[in-house]
C-alpha cells in the first residue's frame, strides 16, 4: 500500500507543472516513440500469443495476463509499417486508454523520460501516410521521437459512439448555454471530431483549438472583450490532458488562478484513467473529470455544468 501511495504522490507532484514522463520504444525500425507513463500499467516481454479468428489484421493475438484477456495490437503494423517480426524478443506495453485495456507489441522498450510539456511540439502540417499517425513530436539526446496518436489506431479497429441516447438529458442543453460557445481543446483531430460530432445535433456553437497554449491565449483574448467574467462568451471548456505546448491540467490550473477566467467551469475529458486522476483534478480544479469516450456521459456533464452557472 505504501508503494502505490508513494507512487500516487509522485505523480502528482507534476500536476500544473506541465510536465510528463515519456515511455520511449522502438517498433520495426531505428524510429523512437514514446508514450505517456500514465497510460501505461505494465511491460513485459511478450507471452505466447492465441490467434483468434476474424480478428482485426492489425490484431496480432490475444494474451492472457493476470487473469485479464488482452488484445495484442502490433503498432507498426497498424501505423503502416512493416510487422514486429521477432515475438520471442518483442515486448508488450500494457496500457488503458479509453475505458479499456490494451497490449502495444513493440520492438524493443529503452526508458522513461521526464520532460516539459513545452518540449512536446504539434507534429509537421500536412502529414499524411504514417506519418499521419503522430500526434506530437520531440528531441531527446539529438533524435527525434514521435508520438503516436493512439486513439486514431483504436478509433480505426474498433470506431466509438457518437449518438447521443438519452434524450430527456440533452433537450436543455441549447437553452441553458444561450449564445455562448463550447471551448473545446485536444490536439487528436479523431477526439475533437469525436466531441463535434456528439454535439453537432444539439446546435450548440463549438470552438475547437488543438492544446492548452491556444485554448489560454483564446480565453485570455475574450476576456478582455468581457464585462465581467468569461462566461458572457464562453459556457464550458471541455479539455484533453495530453497536449503539446500546455496540457489539460496546466491549462486548467491557469484558467483558475486568473481572476476573469475561474468562474468557468472545465470539464477535463481523457483517454487517461486509472488511480491518480482524482487527485489531479482536485488539485487543479477541474470541475468534472470523463474517460474518453462515453457521448451520453459527455452530454450529462455538459448539461450538469451548464445548470451551475
């Protein structure tokens, strides 16, 4: 028990300082990658794998860890490179996104990195082929590392919801926002379509930004076009964690110590879950915290909020 806590108060101690630490790897090639410690569970080398039929082709077997059955998703392959040849010295990044839990085939896993959010730069315009895959770029030791947009990959084997059910939750909604927009910040263009497109029937005005730097310097700006408080123009911010430039948490914590911008309400919304996010949000202030994605829960707490100005 101690451990675990020793570890939560680690973690937590990079809360609000934009910082994170990188996982960094190898999948078929000299390329490095990384990917958020806080995604991750475990490593471990990688166990006898069981194909399964009518499996995703990207889907290199199932593993069974610790009493969980795990899909084996081979990054490379599903990024467009060529398959993680060699399962006896390849590895497993065992990691939860989205409400669920999935196993990384790797290469080969180096170490862990902890860095300023700063670092991490939006990948090149106009990317395309596997490089379309990246989400964020970085310099470690003179290399360029690439992080890969994750939830692009699951969003192409297996596609979220994005219908919203429970009507009895979403008929205010409109009414209770008035003329004022959704601020709405991730820099996964398939998580803000996946937010757009959830929204979209309601006809709620939506602006959408790519991380926390951009989202700050929009709010900053209409707030000096305010009366009183942001929320003449804004309702909801509705935020991603992970961010190049500025993440969620720093970007939160900004918002609530600038006087002109505390009254608004901030919805951190993530693919990140596990034991430390309710620390965190304590400890920045967020008003509600949602694991991607869940369109019904994303409706209740845009509606909650809305209800407590």
């Amino acid at each position: 028990m101690s451990s675990i806590l020793d570890s939560v108060n680690q973690r937590t101690q990079l809360v609000g300082q934009n910082r994170l630490e990188l996982l960094l790897f190898k999948l078929a090639g000299r390329q490095r990658y990384g990917i958020n410690v806080f995604k991750v569970r475990e490593v471990l080398q990688c166990p006898r794998l069981t194909a399964m039929p009518k499996r995703n082709k990207f889907v290199r077997g199932i593993a069974h860890i610790r009493g969980q059955t795990i899909s084996v998703i081979d990054l490379s392959l599903a990024t467009g490179g060529r398959p993680i040849a060699d399962l006896d010295t390849a590895f497993i990044i065992i990691a939860e996104y989205n409400r669920s839990v999935q196993g990384f085939l790797v290469s080969s896993v180096e170490r862990i990195i902890n860095m300023n959010w700063e670092a991490i730069m939006p990948p090149p315009k106009g990317t395309s082929g596997k490089q379309s895959y990246l989400t964020a770029v970085t310099e470690i030791d003179k290399e360029l590392v690439e992080i890969l947009d994750v939830e692009k990959i699951l969003e192409e084997i297996s596609p979220s919801p994005t219908m919203i059910h429970d009507e009895s939750v979403t008929k205010s909604i409109t009414a209770d926002l008035g003329g004022r927009i959704i601020l709405i910040a991730d820099d996964s263009a398939v998580a803000r379509n996946q937010v757009k497109r959830s929204l979209d029937p309601l006809g709620v005005q939506m602006h959408l930004v790519n991380n926390g730097r951009e989202a700050l310097n929009y709010l900053q700006q209409l707030s000096k076009e305010c009366q009183v408080s942001i929320t003449e123009k804004v309702g909801l911010l509705i935020s991603d964690i992970e961010m190049p430039d500025m993440d969620g948490y720093t970007l939160t914590a900004e918002v609530k110590a600038d006087p002109k911008l505390r009254p608004l309400h901030v919805i951190l919304h993530t693919s990140l879950s596990g034991v430390f996010n309710q620390q965190m949000v304590q400890k920045v202030g967020a008003e509600d915290f949602i694991a991607k994605f869940n369109p019904d829960e994303l409706a209740q707490s845009v509606q909650k909020w809305l209800h407590k100005d």
